[in-house]
C-alpha cells in the first residue's frame, strides 16, 4: 500500500445489516433503537483533520461507489456473510479494509480472508496502534487486544457522526466493558480472553459524557451496569441531580444484594433487563450461570417493582434439561410475576464459546450457516425436544405473552392502577403498533416519541430508602402523581 503519511485519511465505518433485515421477523423498530457506539468509539480516534463518516445499514442505505483510503466494518455473527461481501467489494478496489468485532474474534481465520487486517477484543488500545502504522505504511495484519485494556481519559465518542434522528434511543452510553460473569453460552468471554474481561470508566469521566448528552433519557448499554459496586453507587449518586430517566441490565443476585439497585432508582432507572432465562436450577448450573442459582426470582421481581422498576426478562428455550412443558412454564410465571416485556430465545451455541465446543464435541451441531445463529432458530441438536417442537415453542411464547389478555393480566399484578397502566401502555406500546412505528421510522420521526416515552418512564411510585440489606416485604407502594418532564 501507499504510505498515507500526515495528509488526512478518508475513512469509513460501516455496521451491515443483520440478515434478520430480510427475514419474516424483522421489527424496524428494533433495529432503529441505538446507534453503532463501536464505530463512533473508534472514529475518537482519528486526527481533526480526518473525513470520517458512519453508516448504520438498518437506518439507511449503504453506497458502496466511493474509495476511501480506509473500511472499517463491524462483524456481528448474523451479518458476516454481508460483511464479507461488502470487504470483498472495497478490497477489489483497492481499499484498506479492517473487520472487527465479536464474530471477528471468534473465527479470526474466517475473517481474514475478506480483510486487510483484523482486530481481536476491543479496540480501545490497538486501533491508536493501528492508525499509526497504516499512516507509515507499515499495518500489521492482526491486532490483539490483551494486556492494558482501559478505558482511563478514551477520547469522547465522536456523537457528531451519529445521525440521532434516525433512532428512537440516541442517547444510548457504555461506561463499562465485558462482564464479570462467565456464563458458557456468552460470546463476550471469548472477545475479552487474554485480557481484563470487565473493567469501567472513571466517573467522572462517565458523568461528564452523561452531562454532554441532550435531553432526559438514557439507555446504558453495559452488560452489568451494577458489576462494580464501588463504580456503580459512585456513578449513581452523581447521577441524583441531573433529573434522568434511564434503563440499564443487571444481573439476578446483584438486585437482590444490598441496596445498589435502590440507589439505582433513586438516580433514575425505570426499566431494567434481566437475563432470568431459564426457571430450571440444573439449567443453570450446566451453563455456569451461578449468579442465578439459589436465588428467589419472585423477590427479584417484587423488589423492583417495589422500586418502580419496569422489568425486561430474557429467557432461554431448548437447555438440556427443557421438556414440552418449558414454554408454557415459562410464559405463565414471566405473566404472573409481572414481566413486562420479554425476550424469548432458542439456545444457540455461539463460535467461540464453551458451549458451542461442548456441542461439536458431542455431535450435535447441526449447521454452521451463520446467518441462522440469531436466537430464533434451532442450529443443535436438543437433548429432550425435537427440533421442530422448540422452533414451535419458542414461536408460540412470544405470540402467547403479547396477545391482549396476557399484557392485561401482567399488568394487574401490580399494586396501582397508574403502574398498571405504565405496564399496560409500555408493553402494548412496543409490540403491537408495528405500523405505527414503521410509519415514523419511514418519515424519520422517530425523535418526536421521545416525550413519550419519557412520559412512560416516569416514576409512578415513591418507595422508602432501602437500607443496605434490608429487603421490601411488600409489593403494593405509595401512591403518587406521574411526575411531569419537559418535552425535548
């Protein structure tokens, strides 16, 4: 290649679309939710000079008519076969062309073959490293991600690159990497292996690119925004006075220990995603899902509705141990306990995990056609279900808990009227006005149910401090009047 040297680099950063884009179940909506923070974290780190720009295929179109100096796509496992298809393209060009990402770090062999280079882990240290070599006209091949893993004084994410109207969550932010937990289903313990699997900003860092974001709400992104306890209730204290509303993840026991998440609450959470997935102990010791086991999922759910909490539960169908029974089992307690949207999954043995390897071992991989690995079909061999019977079930739990009556039952678990209400509107609002959603998304709208869904996300209840260690014994709260917030 020609050294660039110091004249500044034309550079594109490109996330393809997921080929769920072209399947029966595609919910723009869903793909219209957050922007690619990947590629703007990366784009921090070209020079001011640079032309930088970001392409996001679920919300626009992808023109690949140009040549700049530099590609960088972003390979998920769902749209590597796209992605190598757009490599190829900018490679017969000419083009330097970099692939990363979690489908990258698995199969780095795979990807090598579309790319110039390629990057393992993230790239907060090796993409500086990168630049600075491709400049020379000396980049390496491969670009590990091991020791030093960091995020002390990154550069701000370049959020002008990111055209907020596009999406319903702009104000989406990560101030953590990885996971402490190491369950054996999970790609991300692959993408952080050789190096520190879970480390955070520093607050203050974190609170001033809180404070850089416009209006109210907010989405973490983190995997487990409570897995630090000393960073969490530091960031959430400093998070009291800046009037937010924002949903996070956490994991089973850390909402039950201490009184983390009621800090949480009180600097604004209103919804929260929790991966229960599966209500079957032996499940979850199989899959080293040990956070979960021995817990109380009704005190998970009664703390946080106690809380105010909405609850986002995920749930995993087809586990070694899952019968006939599983799917209606799962649907009525997710009913019961008051869920208020779920994400229903097959299980699916990702490239790179130790189930994946504990499953070719044994024979029971069925097909490596990637774009099949997307949660909703059945790539391996159940041990107790026939293939069809889980593809059946899984389709019929998610027709089950959105139908009218189940979100009105789910909704009358709670002790007031007005949660009933937040949990009927919340609920009915993001899955069955589908064409409504389509219609903004296509009319680029989508800024304009911000109020709304702020309006949603309000506190309805007023709960008494949780003291460290004390658990609520009931469920029915306070009532209060919604609070009411500005529109942005």
């Amino acid at each position: 290649m020609v050294a660039p040297g110091n004249r500044p680099l034309r550079v594109k950063l490109i996330l393809p679309a997921l080929t769920e884009a072209t399947s029966p179940y595609w919910r723009p909506i869903k793909y219209s939710l957050f922007p690619p923070l990947g590629l703007a974290t990366l784009a921090a780190y070209l020079r001011p000079d640079d032309q930088a720009e970001i392409v996001d295929e679920h919300v626009e179109p992808l023109s690949i008519d140009d040549e700049p100096d530099l590609v960088v796509i972003q390979v998920y496992i769902t749209n590597a076969y796209r992605a190598y298809g757009i490599a190829d393209h900018y490679r017969g060009k000419g083009v330097f062309v970099v692939l990363g990402g979690l489908h990258v770090t698995s199969l780095p062999e795979e990807a090598a073959a579309h790319a110039d280079a390629v990057f393992l882990g993230p790239g907060e240290q090796t993409f500086p490293q990168f630049l600075k070599d491709f400049r020379a006209g000396n980049p390496g091949r491969i670009y590990a991600s091991t020791e030093g893993r960091t995020l002390e004084r990154i550069p701000p994410i370049r959020r002008d690159l990111i055209r907020r109207r596009l999406y319903l969550v702009p104000n989406s932010i990560v101030v953590t990497r990885g996971c402490p937990q190491h369950c054996d289903f999970c790609y991300k313990d692959a993408f952080f292996e050789g190096g520190r699997s879970f480390y955070t900003q520093r607050v203050d860092d974190a609170l001033a690119e809180i404070a850089r974001l416009p209006g109210r709400h907010l989405y973490f992104l983190d995997d487990h925004l409570l897995g630090d306890r000393r960073f969490a209730q530091a960031l959430f204290d400093g998070m009291k006075g800046m009037r937010r509303l924002f949903q996070g993840a956490a994991t089973v026991d850390s909402i039950l220990r201490g009184d983390l998440i009621a800090r949480a609450a009180e600097a604004g959470l209103r919804s929260i995603f929790v991966g229960f997935e599966t209500l079957t102990p032996g499940n979850l010791a199989r899959h080293n899902k040990r956070q979960n086991l021995g817990r109380d999922y009704k005190a998970v759910t009664n703390r946080l509705h106690s809380l105010g909490i909405m609850i986002n539960g995920s749930f995993v169908f087809g586990m070694d141990d899952d019968g006939e029974d599983v799917f209606r089992r799962t649907v009525d307690w997710a009913i019961e306990h008051g869920i208020t949207t779920a994400t229903f999954h097959i299980q699916t043995p990702y490239p790179g995990t130790k189930l994946y390897g504990r499953m070719r071992s044994e024979g029971r991989i069925m097909t490596n056609d990637w774009d099949l690995y997307d949660t909703r079909n059945v790539v391996y061999k159940p041990a107790r279900l026939r293939p069809e019977a889980l593809k059946a079930g899984y389709d019929w739990a998610y027709k089950e808990f959105y139908t009218w009556g189940s979100i009105a039952r789910a909704s009358l678990r709670h002790g007031s009227l007005k949660h009933q209400i937040k949990h009927f509107f919340y609920a009915s609002g993001w899955k069955k006005f589908e064409p409504l959603w389509d219609l903004m998304i296509r009319a680029r709208q989508l800024r304009k149910v911000t109020p709304l869904l702020e309006g949603v996300l309000s506190r309805v209840t007023r709960q008494k401090r949780v003291n460290q260690g004390q658990m609520p014994q009931e469920e029915k709260p306070q009532l209060v009047t919604i609070e009411r917030f500005p529109k942005v």
